[in-house]
C-alpha cells in the first residue's frame, strides 16, 4: 500500500478523515507502523492526493490531516480495455494489475472459450471488484476508480456497443497470428481487445475485424492473460 486511499465518506470539513476499516488500520501498524504525528501519502478516492499528518491511531480509528491534498491524480492510459472474461483467480490480478497501470474503462466480454461458470462467481461482486481496484489504486499512488461494465452476449457486444466505443478510437484485437505487430507509443485513444485463455475463435477475430478492429500480436510466444494485457499496454503507451 504506496497510498492510504480515503473515500469522500472519510473526510469531514476538508480537514479530517477518518478511517475506522480493518484493513487499512492493520496496515499503518504492521506495515507503516505508524505512529502519531507521522506524515503518510494520503488520497481521496476521486480527487486529490498529497501528504498529510497522522494525528490520532488506536485499535478502532486512525485520525489524518488532509488539509493540505493539493496534488492531480496521475494521469490515465487513453485506452478502453475489452477483456475476455478470465477465470475468477486470474480475474483478481489483472483488475489490480491494470488499475495499477491506468486503465480507467474495462469491459469484461463473454467468448465462447470464456468458462459458464466464471460468471456465477464471487470475484464479480460489485464489492470484490471494487476491492481489486483499491487494491491497484493503492499499489499506483492513484485516486481515480476505473469504470468496470459486464457484456454477458458477444453478439450484442460487436453489434451494439463496439460501434460507439470505436468512434474517435483506433480499435486493436489481440490475437496469436495476426498480420501486424503490437505498435509502440500510441498518441491516440484506443480500444484494446484481448481473448481468453485460448484466445478468440476464428468467428469472432472476423467479427471483430469488420467492425473496424486492427489485428495485432506480440511475437510467438503464448502468453498468459494477466502477462500479455500488462505487456501489451506498456508497448502501446
């Protein structure tokens, strides 16, 4: 934890915040072992980061100085993640890996290699997804949550929504065998698409390649998701 993220509940008057949570108090005393009067980076989800004072720590509530957050978020990768839905423990760790990198939009797609069962899972939860993205925002010194939408039906994904999200954006389907390789330093937004374990069925590579999509690869080597998302966006920007 590089950041003690602060959500707008934990902040009174512009002065104070709070935090009452588990989690974050047994952080500042194992990890920070923190002590009163201690300077920590501090963040309101949403806003602003800085330094701030530590003022109070017991065993029910550590009390902060924020007056003085007067520092932007880090800004974001221009890119709209499309990402084949992965199994649920994999799922975790590319949340928090692309939070951590600043992905700010995520799809998660239904394929047809996408496992039924991973939809029933927990890890979809609005609070465990939320808690993933902490967890990356945290690890990055970042304020601002990613946006995470569900497309249960392929089809309908192609059809109705890539439409809009390809306007004003250069789309690029990740795939083993594609023409073209992964460009470098993109000065323009995107919309990144990557298959699951096993990668997209031929249908939909065309399905993706006539709606505007540019079919792009790393090289030879077969990568695991949470690998070829990270490697792909740090070649891209």
């Amino acid at each position: 934890m590089n950041l003690i993220l602060l959500s707008p509940e934990d902040v009174e008057n512009h002065r104070l915040a709070r935090v009452r949570d588990p989690r974050r108090l047994a952080h500042l005393r194992e990890v920070h072992r923190a002590r009163p009067g201690d300077t920590l980076t501090l963040g309101i989800a949403g806003g602003a980061l800085g330094r701030g004072e530590l003022l109070s720590l017991d065993d029910d509530e550590a009390c902060f100085d924020v007056s003085a957050l007067d520092q932007p978020a880090p800004p974001s990768l221009p890119v709209h993640l499309v990402l084949a839905l992965p199994r649920p423990r994999m799922l975790a760790r590319s949340l928090e890996h692309v939070t951590a990198l600043g992905v700010k939009q995520i799809t998660l797609l239904n394929t047809r290699r996408v496992e039924k069962s991973y939809w029933q899972s927990p890890e979809l939860d609005d609070e465990k997804i939320h808690r993933h993205l902490v967890l990356g925002l945290e690890q990055a010194r970042d304020t601002r949550l990613p946006e995470v939408t569900l497309a249960k039906g392929f089809r309908p994904f192609v059809e109705d929504r890539l439409p809009g999200l390809l306007a004003g954006r250069r789309g690029l389907v990740a795939h083993p065998g594609m023409p073209d390789d992964c460009p470098r330093g993109l000065d323009e937004p995107a919309v990144l698409l990557v298959g699951p374990e096993g990668g997209f069925i031929p249908w939909e590579v065309e399905r993706l390649l006539e709606a505007g999509c540019q079919g792009i690869h790393l090289g030879p080597r077969i990568l695991r998701v949470e690998t070829a998302v990270t490697a792909l966006l740090a070649r891209l920007f």
